[in-house]
C-alpha cells in the first residue's frame, strides 16, 4: 500500500449547465454533472481510496450505486465536479484510468438509455446515430493527476488535448455550436420538420416548435424518464444506478407570479374558473407553480395546476401564442374576478453563491480538510429547506456553491440566510469565526430574457463583482431588463446587513421604509406608487453633491448631513402622497440610511498590497479593529443604490 493523492476534474461545466433553455434543463445539466462526479468518486473508493475532501455524501453514493431504493432518491446535484482524494491509500495496481472509463461508461449508459426510448422508436436514419455517437463520445473534458503538489491539475488542464468534435449542419436551439439530430443541411430543408414532428407530436410539452436538439441537449431535456431502470456494470466490479426523479420545475414565470397567485383572494370557484380559462388559452400547466412553497401552502388545488403564464400581458397580447381573442378576453376577466387588480411583476431572481478563501484555510492549517468537508456537508444538508422556505427552487447545493431560482421578493433574504448557516457551520467546525466566507450573486431577470444569458450574466456578477472588485465576503445585485442592465450594486456583507436585522438587508428595510411611508400601502400591501420625478433625479442630485470625477483630493461642495437635507427637500417636493404627512426630520430619517447604501465599499485584507482609493470606514456595528480586514468607502454617491430601493420598493413595476 503507498500514499497517493489522486486530482480529478470533469468539464465543460458552464458549457453543460449554462446552456438551457428552461429552467428543468438548467436543473437538468447541474444534476447530472452531480451524478457523474458521484461515478467518479465511487471509482475512487471501488479502488481502495479515501475522499478526504470533500468528503462525499454516503448517502447520495448509496443511491448511486443501488444501495438505496424507493420514490425519494436525491433531486439535486451535491457533489462538487471537482475533487482530490488526500492521501489516497490505495493499492500499488491503482488504475486512475478506471475513474476516467467510470465516467464515460455512466455518461455512455445513461445516452444509451435515452436513445432507445425516445429516438429508436421513431427508426432515425444511420446519419442521427452518428452524430448522436460522436457528440456522446466527444463532450466531456476529463483530467486527472496522480502526486502530491496541488498544481498538477491545473497543468494537465492546460494541455489543452481535448479536442471537441467538429460540427456541421444546422445548430442546436440549446446548445451553441451543436449539431442538432437530424442532420438536416441547412434551416430550410424538408429533413428537419420531418424528423422532428413526430418527436415533437409525441411529447409536445417536452419540445417547443422550431426547436432542434443536439445529442446532449436531447439527453439533459428527456434523461428522466431513463434514470430510474439505469444499471449499468463499471469498471472494478460494481454497477451505477439511477432512481426516480421528477423533472418538474417551475418556470421563469411561475418564480415570477408566485406570490401575486398566493394572494389572489377569490373565492375557490373564481380561482376554478381561472385556472380553467387559463388551461383553454394555452392547453394545460406544468404545475409548477405547486413546487413552490407559498403557492403550495395556499392549499388551492385551482392555484396549483394554473398555467401562470397566462396572467401576463405580453403572453396574452402574442397573437402566435394566443389567436383565440375571445379566450384571451376571458382570462382578463377571471383575473379581476380572482381578486388581482393588473398583473405580476415579470421579474424573477438567480442567486449564485461561492465560498471565499478555502484555498487559504486549506494551506494554513494541515488539519484542515477533514474540518473543512465536515463544515460544507453540514451546510449543504441545510441550503435546500432554507430555499424551499424562501418560496425558492434549488437547483445545485455543493461543496461551497449554491444555485437557485427564487421570486423576486425572496432572493435577498434567502442570500443572506444561507450565508449565515455557511459561517456557522465552519464555527462549529473550527471553533471560531472567520475561518471561510460567502460571496453572492443575485441577479434579477425579465421572463423576456434568455436564461443562459442570465446565468453567463450572473457567473460575472460574482466573479468580478462581488469578489474581485468588492473584495469577497459580499454581496453583488444586478437588474436586468429587455433593454440591457438596469443597475448593478455591491457592498461587503457587514455594510450590507441590517445591524438590527442579521438576515436581512438594510437595503430591503429601506426600501419597506419608503413604501410603508407612501399613501395607502401600509393597509394595502400594494405596491408603493412612488414618485418617478424623485428617483429619476436622483442622478441628476448626485452629480451636483458629489465631488469632481477622479479627484479624489477635492471636497465635495456638501457633506454628508447637507447632502441629507438637500434631498429630503428634494423628496418632499416630488410629489409623492403620503398616509401622515411627512416632517423634514422623517424625510431625513428616510433619507439618511438611502444614502449611506449608496457609497461604494470595498473591503481589502491588511496584508494586501493592493492599492487603495477612498477613506477607510468602519460599520457603525461593528468594533473598530476589524481583524485581518479594512474597509475603504468611496466620497462619490452611485445612483444605483438608490434606484434598487425603488426597485425593490414597487417589484420590478414601473409607475403607472
């Protein structure tokens, strides 16, 4: 027996997971890449090996490889698709080759499964089955590395010997760059309607008209339905299983009408009758608004089964979607006789989240891997009930990542509650706080926007946002709208928090502040009819107040309490009505924190010889010695700060 340690790596993982076109596909590429870094890791333990870290989940292994059975097997990915076994004590006949044909044989049965139930049945030609062979085959980028210096997998990675195949024909709808099956010439040509008609006419929900699948689309898009007979022999003598699964996911729009559907308060034949319009205007639901937590505690089977997407204007207003105007006109009027006035805000909320520092914590302290794995289990063991009681959909949990779709009124909360139970666990673990943080991505998204826009979109939210330029442990938030990025905002988490309020923003409580403050909607809990002449200028007011771009030596012409009365004035004359009328101490009152969220802060580490710009600055909450970190605040006021307040404040709405 020798000490080893075994690097593996298992790619393209934005290029299987970001590519989706609905929101079960986008579950759908994260699940299975779970799945086979799961192969991977039972390859290393087939062969004697131990997993230090990260420690794998027995239980999701135990399901993998039949241990387990029934009705309840794991729903979402928890394995990262990247892994070193520590001192892998294995024999000296240790074949890393087997981890590698372990993955490829799960990915070969799994494709081999989907064809014979989806596509033999409809006799495709010799030319589909050589595409489908050659894109099966040519997908996944596989790395490994036996030996003890941390950097030989990222030097095998730069290789560079995976070679994807090369593709003709027409494209895939999903996956750029893909041949789709048919090998149809060009978009025009006759082949293509004709293969994909049956296909499309035998599970219409599963394929939208004009959509054109390449191999592993095809596999992400009807995998389930093979997954739960799969068993299929690997190397080293044991046999991977599937389970059941249910594929169903909300869509962009149920996230999005979620909680206007929970509040419709119409009687239960009014919400019937809803349902029931809705369904003959655009033939049957998904139900997936039942998946989601506030819908589902309504107990309204009416809101369960209800098509949402026929609550929205720009659905029913799409004479291709909906020709029928007379159906249409009946969906307008079962919604007011539902109890909802207009519709639900389209927008809907990606949080994208990712452990800081591991890296460090792992060269710093020799004991810290089995500390480490046992931190992240507990935490993942808790992120999916913590998404489900934030109205949410979970789509992958682990390690240290997180991803999932949410409403727009739950993304915030849910960010800063899962970032809570992060720290807490490497508490527990270490004994002490500060030994790992959590940075997050929450991007909200128009229904119009394509997902894997989103998902590319919120991937550099994190990334270069709330990690580079905000210096990790942070928080970045972006609006997206048909017409480009609507405002992009980031803070530190300790200057993000409310200090009274740990799990939740000073941002959202202000923005509850302000609508609470506005006519009505305090007894209504409608949205707040804010005055656009305020926020709009709010622009305009700061480049008056703030001091000359890159001149950070020269004053402002106000400080900050000036600043606070001039646009509590400013606020009190925009025209806004009010439930009591407002004093200029409550305008100020209101104004005060606004402001404060809208300096730029970014923390640095005391050993980072980083240039700074800005004054240093210390929470109002937290101690002056801040431990290894400072804190440096920009002079110059953003709007965007300001402009996500009025966003949050009316939903994503615009002022009617």
């Amino acid at each position: 027996m020798t000490d080893q340690t075994f690097h593996f790596t298992l790619g393209p993982v934005q290029g299987f997971v970001a590519q989706a076109r609905r929101t079960r596909d986008f579950w759908a590429g994260s699940f299975l890449l779970s799945w086979l870094a799961g192969a991977a890791m039972q390859a290393v333990k087939q062969q004697g090996g131990k997993i230090d870290f990260p420690t794998p989940d027995d239980t999701y292994l135990d399901w993998l490889t039949g241990a387990k059975s029934g009705a309840e097997g794991p729903r979402q990915g928890c394995i990262p698709n990247r892994f070193k076994a520590v001192k892998c004590r294995v024999p000296g006949n240790f074949k890393p080759e087997h981890v590698e044909q372990s993955v490829r044989a799960a990915w070969a049965a799994l494709a081999e499964a989907v064809w014979r139930g989806d596509l033999q049945p409809h006799h495709p030609n010799a030319e589909t089955r050589t595409i489908w062979e050659r894109q099966i085959k040519g997908f996944w980028e596989i790395s490994w590395a036996l030996g003890e210096d941390s950097s030989l997998l990222d030097r095998r990675k730069n290789w560079r010997s995976h070679l994807p195949p090369e593709e003709g024909g027409v494209k895939c709808s999903m996956m750029a760059g893909w041949q789709e099956l048919s090998g149809a010439v060009h978009p025009g040509d006759n082949h293509l309607k004709a293969f994909w008609a049956p296909i499309r006419e035998r599970d219409p929900r599963d394929f939208d008209e004009g959509e054109h699948l390449c191999a592993i689309a095809f596999i992400k898009r009807r995998f389930v339905g093979a997954f739960a007979a799969l068993s299929a022999p690997m190397p080293d003598g044991w046999t991977l299983h599937g389970w059941p699964l249910k594929g169903q996911m909300p869509s962009t729009l149920d996230l999005a009408a979620a909680h206007w559907v929970a509040g419709l308060k119409g009687s239960e034949s009014a919400l019937e009758a809803l349902r029931a319009a809705a369904e003959a205007l655009l033939d049957g639901s998904d139900r997936g608004l039942g998946l989601l937590r506030c819908v589902r505690e309504t107990r309204s089977q009416a809101l369960v089964n209800l098509h949402s997407s026929a609550l929205f204007s720009h659905v029913r207003e799409n004479t291709k979607l909906c020709p029928d105007r007379g159906r249409v006109k009946a969906v307008t009027q079962a919604i007011k006789a539902a109890g909802q006035d207009g519709e639900p805000s389209p927008f809907y909320a990606i949080l994208l989240m990712d452990g800081d520092s591991l890296g460090r914590l792992l060269q710093s302290d020799p004991n810290a891997p089995p500390k480490i794995s046992r931190a992240l289990n507990d935490f993942t063991s808790r992120v999916p009930a913590l998404v489900d009681r934030h109205n949410g959909c979970l789509i992958y949990a682990g390690g240290d990542d997180v991803l999932a779709l949410l409403p727009l009124e739950d993304a915030l909360g849910c960010a800063a509650a899962i970032r809570l139970t992060y720290l807490a666990a490497f508490q527990q673990a270490f004994g002490r706080d500060g030994c790992s943080t959590l940075s997050a991505a929450v991007t909200f998204a128009h229904v119009k926007i394509p997902l894997t826009r989103v998902l590319r979109d919120s991937h550099h939210l994190l990334d270069d946002v709330a990690k580079e330029a905000t210096g990790r442990d942070a928080l970045a938030v972006r609006v997206l709208k048909p017409s480009g990025e609507a405002l992009q905002w980031a803070r530190p988490w300790e200057c993000a928090i409310s200090p009274e309020h740990p799990r939740q923003l000073e941002i959202e409580r202000i923005a509850q502040d302000f609508a609470a403050q506005v006519c009505g909607a305090a007894k209504t809990d409608e949205r707040a009819d804010f005055s656009g002449k305020f926020f709009y200028r709010i622009r305009e007011q700061f480049a008056f107040i703030n001091p000359p771009k890159d001149q950070h030596d020269i004053e402002p012409v106000f400080d900050q309490a000036q600043a606070v009365s001039l646009l509590a004035v400013d606020y009190l004359a925009s025209g806004v009505t009010y439930e009591h009328r407002l004093t200029m101490q409550d305008a100020e009152t209101l104004i005060r924190p606004l402001l404060e969220q809208c300096y730029p802060v970014r923390r640095y580490r005391k050993d980072d010889s980083t240039h700074r710009t800005g004054i240093v600055f210390t929470p109002t909450h937290l101690p002056k010695d801040t431990g290894e970190v400072e804190f440096y605040r920009q002079p110059r006021l953003e709007a965007d700060g300001a402009l996500l307040v009025r966003f949050l404040a009316q939903k994503g709405a615009e002022t009617r």
